[in-house]
C-alpha cells in the first residue's frame, strides 16, 4: 500500500490522456490515491496507467468517455460508483477555441459549452451528491486565468471559464460543514497540448510565459489538500489575476486582446 496524504482514497480525473490532467493523475498516484482516469484516447490512458502501477504501486482504471455527451456522463458516473466511493473528483477536461466569434461553427462551441461548462457542472452534481452522503470529498475544478477578465478571440472559452471559477467558488462556501471542498484552479499558459488544439500559433507571451503542467498540478494537488478555495499557479499568474481587477474593464479587456494576438 502506497503511503501519502491520499492512501486508501480514489479519484477521478477528467482529461487524464494529456498535459496538467495527466499531470495531476501523476500527482494524486504520488499521494498514494488509486486514480480512475477519464478522457477520449483510450490507449494513451492505458499507457499512464501502466505508469502509473508501476511506479506507485496504486490500482487505476482506465474509462474511455466522450463527456460532450450527457448520456455518457451518466454511464460514467454508473461505472465508477458501482466500482465503489470517490473520494477526489479532478473535472479538468476542456478545451479553447481560438479566432473571432463570429468565425466560429456553432457546432465546436457547443462541445466547447457541454466539455467546459455542462460536464464539470453534471459530474459536480452527481459525484457531490454522493460525497456529501458520506460526509467526505474533496473537487478540483480547473478554470484559467482566462476567468477574471473578458478575453477575445477566446470570447467563449473565456465566459466558459468565468462560469467555472463562479460556479466553483460557490458551490464551496454552500458546502461548508458538509465534509466535501471544492477547490478552483485557475492555470496561467501551460505547456500542453491546448494551444495546439484551440488553433493558436505560439506569441510572445505564450512562449515566455508558460508553466510547466507538473509544475501546476503540484500546486494544485497542494491547495486541494490544505482546502484553499481558489488556487492561482505562480507568481506572475496571481500578479496577473490581481493587476486585472484594478484596471478599469475596458483596458483589462484591450490588455487581454493584445497577449492573446498571433
Ligand atoms: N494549457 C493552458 O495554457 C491552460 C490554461 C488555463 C486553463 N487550462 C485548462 O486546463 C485543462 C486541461 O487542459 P490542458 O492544458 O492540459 O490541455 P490538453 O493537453 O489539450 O488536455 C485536454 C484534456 O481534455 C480532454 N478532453 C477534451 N475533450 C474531451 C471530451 N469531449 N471528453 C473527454 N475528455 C476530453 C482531452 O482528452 P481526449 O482528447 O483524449 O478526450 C485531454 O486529456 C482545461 O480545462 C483547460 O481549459 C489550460
């Protein structure tokens, strides 16, 4: 049996099969927790599971899942509470797109909607639910930066996030007393996959500005163990995220444009 702050408890981390989701598996594993690992490309779960086993010797199961889909939630949350409690549930699963609303196909943002938004708040609901029966849980919701201020050619992802910091921030002070915390992380650009997936080629300030995906989950996973209600990874992140909320809205929303310019 592993030793760590999480030995003997198992969670459930959305978007496993890359970047800070298969970071903070990484890192919850390293605590000693048996990880459920959820995402769409099924071999690559497999492949850190066996990573996973091997180096920390904690039992992981690989679920395959498209989370755009709330039939699919529904069979997910089935499987995994038949398979016994959760006690951490990660909704990290999620992605941007970039480039002018209006340019957009409808159809991408609303997966964008039902990944980002839908998912995090369906599975929220249901894992919470059960936590709460308990008396015991903790949740990790991943936001952005992105969060505090208006962010275009990102107009949707940006809200999407805004939603998931409010949303998560809230939930929390509701379940004060209950045993269960909910914890947001707001990530600063990361080295993952995301920009790649979102269609933005790299700019000044993503190439000088990103953090390493370990780097953020070992934040994370630290603020999800002391209860923090709202983690922001780094010094220049939590500058950022203060600097915005003194600026008159206008000029934060011009200052967002322009990092976020190809
Ligand atoms: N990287 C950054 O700069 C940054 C900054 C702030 C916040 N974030 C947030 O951090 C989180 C993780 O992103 P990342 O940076 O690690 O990007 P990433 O490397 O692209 O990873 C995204 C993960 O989400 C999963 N995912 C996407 N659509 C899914 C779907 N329909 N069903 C199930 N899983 C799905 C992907 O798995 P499959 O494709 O295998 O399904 C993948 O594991 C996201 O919520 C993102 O918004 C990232």
């Amino acid at each position: 049996m592993s030793k760590g702050h999480l030995a003997g408890r198992r969670a459930v981390v959305t978007g496993a099969s890359s970047g800070i989701g298969a970071a903070l598996a990484r890192r919850l594993a390293a605590e000693g927790a048996d990880v459920v690992l959820v995402a769409r490309r099924e071999e690559r779960l497999r492949a850190l599971a066996e990573e996973l086993v091997r180096q920390h010797r904690v039992a992981v199961e690989v679920k395959a899942c498209d989370l755009a889909r709330p039939d699919a939630r529904e069979a997910l949350f089935a499987e995994v509470n038949a398979g016994g409690a959760v006690d951490v549930l990660v909704n990290n699963a999620g992605f941007g797109v970039h480039g002018a609303f209006l340019s957009i196909p409808w159809e991408r943002e609303r997966e964008l909607l039902e990944v980002d938004v839908a998912a995090l708040v369906h599975l929220t609901k249901l894992f919470g639910q059960a936590m709460t029966r308990r008396g015991f849980g903790r949740i990790l919701q991943v936001s952005s930066i992105g969060a505090f201020q208006p962010t275009p050619t990102y107009a949707v992802y940006g809200a999407a996030k805004a939603f998931v910091q409010n949303f998560g921030e809230a939930i929390d002070h509701e379940m004060k007393g209950s045993g269960v915390r909910c914890t947001v992380l707001a990530p600063g650009v990361t080295t993952t996959e995301f920009h790649q997936v979102a269609g933005q080629k790299p700019n000044f300030f993503l190439t000088n500005t990103a953090m390493a995906a370990e780097a953020v989950a070992d934040i994370a996973v630290r603020g999800l163990l002391s209860g923090r209600r709202s983690v922001v990874p780094g010094i220049m992140n939590t500058l950022t995220s203060w600097f915005v909320r003194l600026l008159p809205r206008r000029q934060a929303v011009s200052m967002a444009a322009r990092l976020m310019a190809e």
